[in-house]
C-alpha cells in the first residue's frame, strides 16, 4: 500500500498527488492536520529518512519557534517531540511505499521508486 502525508493546500503535495494521479499510482491520503503523525510513525520514518531532511527548519512553523523550542531539535527525541506536536515541522510530503519512507517530492525520485521512467 501508498500514502501520502501531508496537508492538501501545500504545493509540494499537490504536485506529489497530480504526479500519482497522472501515473495510476494509487495512494491513500493522510492529512497531517485532521491525522497528525505520532512519535513512533516518525521514528519508523527516521530509519529511512535522515532528521536533517525530515525536519523542516525553513519554514514558518520552524522560525515561529523560540530558542529553547529550536534547541531541542538536537536531539533525536527531542526533534521527534517537536515534529509530534507540530506536524508541519515535517517536510511534505512524506511517502510511504515497498516498506520505506521518502520525503519531498522530485519527479525523478517518484520515477524511481515507482519504476515509470520510460
């Protein structure tokens, strides 16, 4: 089975949905704002992920954040914590397909992990 995480008015998503869509790849959707992820779905998702690509630190959720909060993100379970209690911390979209977790969307990554390069 694929799913897809994140929230439908990212544009990211959107282009990670119309890239399966227009593939016949179907995938379940889970949206981070009506489903947030739990600490033990993103520690599942850091065994394929590295923090660094999993935590969003560009965004406005992540400079929203104080000092203190920021620093927490050191640590693994801190971080993990913080992207629990703010799923918008956490680079979209998070795919899952084949037993793996991938974040962001390239059409040349989707390619791959679904073999549709011609």
């Amino acid at each position: 089975m694929t799913t897809i995480y994140g929230i439908p008015n990212c544009d990211t998503v959107k282009k990670a949905r119309a890239w399966l869509a227009g593939n016949s790849i179907d995938a379940a959707f889970s949206d981070f704002k009506k489903s947030p992820p739990d600490a033990a779905q993103i520690e599942g998702w850091l065994q394929h992920i590295p923090l660094d690509t999993l935590l969003n630190r560009r965004g406005t959720t992540w400079r929203k954040l104080s000092e203190t909060e920021q620093a927490q993100a050191g640590s693994v379970a801190g971080a993990v914590a913080l992207m629990a209690a703010n799923p918008s911390l956490i680079k979209r979209p998070v795919l899952e397909h084949g037993g793996r977790a991938y974040a962001g969307f390239q059409t040349a990554l989707y390619e791959e992990i679904f073999r549709t390069a011609p």
